[in-house]
C-alpha cells in the first residue's frame, strides 16, 4: 500500500510557563499569594520587602463593625461571619451554647458543663464516671437533674448511658408513642442486631410486622449522635480576601493589602547587574531580576483583575449589601465578564476560592452566584433565606412539614416543587418535621 500523506488544520492552545504563573497567581487567595511571595524572596534576592500603606486601624476606624475586630495579621484567620475565630462546629461548643440559653441554677450549669467534658467520642456517658461524681460528693439529685438537662439538649440522644437509653431518647423526639421500639431498645437489641424478629414478636406478644416496622424506626436512629463527620474534622479558618463597607455613603470595595507583603526591586542589585555583559554573576542577576519583575506585574494585574471583578459584583448585589433583601439575586459570572469585556474563566479565576467581608458576615464569593430557580427570578439563596424564616416562625408543637413550607414560600412568590424545598432545607442542616416537633 502506497503511503499517503493528509493536510490538516487544527487549533491548539498552548500556554507558556509564564502565562501558567500568570493565571496561577490570578487564582491564589491572599494568603496563598502571601505564602508564595515569602517563598519566592528566599530564592530571588532581587525581591525586598518594603513598608508603607494604610494601617489596619485607619481602615477599620472608617467602619463600625469592624472597629472591635483584630487586624488580618493580628491573630488567626475569621472562622465564623461576624465573630471572632472559635471551633464552632465542636460538639461541646454546640452544647455549651444551648445550657447557655437554659439560664439554669449555677450549681446545675456546673455539673452539666463537666458532664460535657466527659462525653466521648458517641456522645455518651460511662456510668464509671458518674460513679466517680457521686464518690467525689456530688448529690445524686443533682447529677440525675444535670444528666436529664444534658438528654434535653440537640443532638436527640446525647448524654445517654447506654445504646438503648440513646435509642430510645431520639424516640421521644418523635411523634407518637412507638411501644414496640422502646420495648426493643429497653431489652432486644441483641436479638434485634441477630434479626431474630419472630423471637421479639413472640416475647413481646406482638405481630412480626409490628416487629419489622418498629426495626426500620430503630435503623433510622443515631446510634452516636456525637460522633458527626463535620464535628471530627479541623476546623477550617480563613481570612476575608476583600470586604465591603459603606463609606460616605458607597459601597466601596477593599481588597486584603495587610496580609499581602509589598516587594520592589532592590536598587543595590539593579545597579550590580549593569556591570559586564556575559559575566556569570551579572547574568545571573538579570535572570533574577526578570522573574521579580514579571511575578510583581503579575500580582499587580491580579490584585487590578480582583477589584475589578469584585466591584462589579457588588454592584450587581447592591441590594443586598445595603441590607435591603435577605439574599444575593441571581447572577451568572458571565453576566459580569460581558459588563468587564473579558472572558468568563477570567472572572473565574480572579474569584475562586476567595472570601468576602461585610456586615452581614464572610462569605465565599460563589454565594453571590446562582442560577434563577423555580418559575420566578429568584435564587437559590433567596429561597433558603425565605425557608429559614418560615421555620424559625413556626409552631414548635406544630412544625410545618415539606408541603407545608412549600405552599407557603408560593404564597411568598416562590413557587417551588417539594423536593426542592427538602432538598434546601437538607442544605441549612434543617431535620424534618417529626424531628423539629418540641
């Protein structure tokens, strides 16, 4: 066979090492860009740090909420929309927090707070150490008020003794009375972990599908109510990358200068690398002071792109940020590379990853995207903010169910199937109806 030759055309992007620095740099957070230009002055020692710029304290005097806040280099990094850094989503501070609101007696808040610092790692009690509070003079009455108060608490379940204690507290949250269930966690769970549920029918004098219903109540319940997988992770601090704040009467964006060490170029080895072309050492240095140049027009481009981008998103949220709608509006990041005139990975780029600041509390900037979802313009934030207004209204004793809230956010001109509703109410970490009940 003859062999043949073919002409074709194609397009092919190819990106040089600098155009791949360029839009690395583009998508660090400041703290990643501060890392990385502390890293790149060891090795390059063109690059020298130099002092100057608006302090902190000016900037923040200019801004009431911010006025009691520690400055960005000050300590760690905002771990929580409108409060200083602490471990949150940690079981004792969710704990703590509640026995708080309780405004018990002094002697029982005491007794419960240490109760909290023996839970392990499933939220429960060991008897031995109870044991040892009675031992050590602590009245019995008062350790089973303190122990009872520590039950009532969220998670259902906590500060239980035994797994069938455990499960039979999350079974009191429910409606209804479930004597089956109880009476399996109060004496045949082995025989319920063996599936022997013709020999629980038979002890109990009940049905065997009293007994398999009453199985599947019991598998939905949390056997370790403490052991949360967003509870045994770190907590993860971040710091704002710009904020928002209302000076003389704008809306003015600010990005993170005081995390951001400022470089130029060393005059002292500006002047070293005029000596003799083709010396080592001199083109060793214009090597270097290359690659400082073009890493500080990078950062300089960044931080431009970045404010850029930002403002323009502010101004697309206005509303929001002057506090007059409880969430962002709908927005697509091409609706602002369009108004930009760049292209829709740029304004990707510039915000990914990246946090904002404003009085409502720190955010990811990617809560200020979305899509319109449902019949009308609304977003998916608005319609999370409408949810949880419903459900902090309502009636503890009569806590309205998925349908219900989805009948009622259409009478708020946000009509939306149900599925969503439970889908975003899953999404606020809400439980359903039947476990809202008080």
């Amino acid at each position: 066979m003859d062999p043949t030759q073919t002409l074709e055309l194609a397009q092919a992007l190819k990106l040089s090492p600098t155009l791949l620095q360029s839009m690395n740099i583009l998508q660090m957070t400041t703290l990643e860009l501060s890392a990385y230009l502390k890293d790149l002055a060891l090795e390059n020692p063109v690059l020298e740090e130099q002092e100057g710029g608006t302090s902190w304290e000016e900037f923040a005097h200019q801004v009431s909420w911010l006025a009691d806040q520690p400055g960005p280099s000050g300590g760690e990094a905002v771990g929580e929309p409108g409060r200083i850094d602490q471990e949150t989503g940690s079981l004792s501070f969710l704990l703590e927090e509640q026995l708080d609101r309780l405004k018990l007696d002094q002697k029982i808040l005491a007794v419960c707070r240490y109760l909290v610092g023996l839970l392990d790692d499933r939220g429960w009690l060991d008897p031995a150490d109870l044991e040892g509070l009675t031992a050590a003079g602590v009245p019995e009455a008062l350790l089973e008020q303190a122990v009872k108060t520590l039950q009532s608490l969220d998670p259902a379940g906590i500060g239980a003794r035994n797994l069938g204690e455990c499960l039979t507290l999350q079974l009191d949250r429910l409606p209804g009375d479930a004597p089956v269930a109880r009476a399996i966690c109060a004496g045949h769970l082995d025989q319920l972990g063996r599936e022997a549920y013709a020999a629980i029918a038979r002890e109990l004098g009940v049905s065997l599908s009293q007994v398999r219903e009453a199985a599947n109540l019991i598998r939905e319940l949390d056997p370790a109510p403490g052991r949360e997988e967003e509870l045994s992770q770190p907590v993860e601090y971040v710091r704002p990358d710009a904020w928002v704040a209302v000076i003389d009467g704008e809306l003015r964006v600010f990005t993170n200068q005081w995390d951001l060490p400022q470089f130029h170029l060393s005059d002292q080895y500006l002047q070293l690398a005029k000596g003799k072309p083709g010396d080592e050492a001199t083109e060793y240095l214009r090597q270097k002071i290359q690659q400082a140049r073009w890493v500080l027009q990078c950062v300089q481009r960044r931080q431009g792109t970045l404010q850029r981008c930002l403002e323009a998103m502010v101004q697309a949220q206005a509303n929001y940020f002057w506090e007059r709608a409880d969430a962002p509006r709908p927005l697509l990041r091409r609706d602002l590379a369009d108004q930009l005139e760049v292209h829709p990975s740029t304004v990707t780029r510039a915000l990914a990853h990246k946090y904002l600041q404003c009085r409502q509390g720190l955010f990811p900037t990617g809560y200020f995207f979305g899509r319109a979802t449902g019949a009308g313009e609304i977003s998916a934030q608005q319609a999370k903010a409408a949810l949880l207004r419903q459900i902090r209204a309502e009636d503890p004793k009569k806590p309205l169910s998925d349908q219900a809230l989805t009948e009622a956010l259409a009478g708020e001109g946000m009509p939306l199937a149900r599925r969503t509703v439970a889908k975003y109410r899953k999404a606020l970490g809400l439980p359903p109806a039947y476990r809202r009940k008080r």
